[in-house]
C-alpha cells in the first residue's frame, strides 16, 4: 500500500513517467505516450502518409482508411516491422513473432512470402517501398525515410 502511494506521488510530480503508450513518428521520434500527446497526434491523423494506430485498429495511407485490421495475419506481421522502423527483423523472427512457431519448411517460408506479398498489395502502390526486403534478402524492415506514425500500448 505505500509501495502505491509513492508511485503515485512520483506520477504525480513528474518524477515517474506512467505513459500507457508508445508514439513514434518519422519526424519526432518517440513522444511521450500520454494522454494529451495522444489526443493531439491523433487530431493530425491525415497529416502523416501513414498512420497506424493499434489501439483504435486504425490504417490510414496518405488520409485514405486500409481495411488491414480484420486481417490477424497481416496485423501481426504489420506490428514486428513497425514497431521498430528501419530495423531488419529476419525471416525466422518475423514468422517466429506472427505464426507462434518455427520456421520450419519450405511451404513456411513461401506462406511468409506470401503474406508479405498481400500486405505490400493492400497497402497500394506504395507497398513496396513501405515493407523492403534486406539486402540479403533475409528479412523485412519497415522504411523509415516514409511520414509515418506509430501508435500502440506498451
């Protein structure tokens, strides 16, 4: 019990930040994740070429709404590289994060493909330039140098 209350004078007086979100943007960086910065950002939606928000199952592409969010799937997949922009998150990881298991088999490895395929497609003529393949061709990563907007719950 004043384990609590210490914890809620610190949040009170700024000493302890409890943010319930994570906010990245392409031009900011990561914002504080509170209440106020959400609200705000959100108001700007159609303002960034994408923006994702997790929390309100939300897509939108250059202020155009993407039906992605019924999709597990390619939500699953659309979160790992995101999350982390810019950042190659390799085959095995990506499937490992989405799927629940190993990457396995050959038919494991064209079913990512595959997905990878269906999320660049629904994602329109920028989709290719949004979720690159490394160099490598070992992995995915989300391009970074694009407007974006990340929103999700920690």
């Amino acid at each position: 019990r004043l384990e609590r209350s210490v914890e809620q004078f610190m949040i009170r007086f700024g000493r302890l930040k409890n943010e319930p979100y994570v906010i990245l943007t392409e031009k900011d960086g990561r914002m504080a994740g509170n209440d106020e910065n959400l609200v705000r950002v959100r108001e700007q939606s159609s303002a960034f070429g994408i923006f994702i928000d997790f929390c309100e199952n939300r897509l939108l592409l250059n202020g155009r709404f993407v039906p992605l969010f019924k999709k597990t799937v390619l939500i699953g997949m659309m979160f790992e590289l995101v999350r982390d922009p810019g950042k190659v998150v390799s085959a095995p990881a990506l499937f490992r994060a989405v799927w629940g298991r190993s990457l396995e088999s050959d038919s494991d490895g064209s079913n990512l493909r595959m997905n990878i395929s269906r999320l660049r497609t629904l994602l329109g003529e920028k989709g290719t330039d949004l979720i690159r393949s490394s160099e490598e061709k070992s992995g995915y990563f989300f391009n970074n140098e694009s407007d974006f907007c990340l929103i999700y719950r920690k």
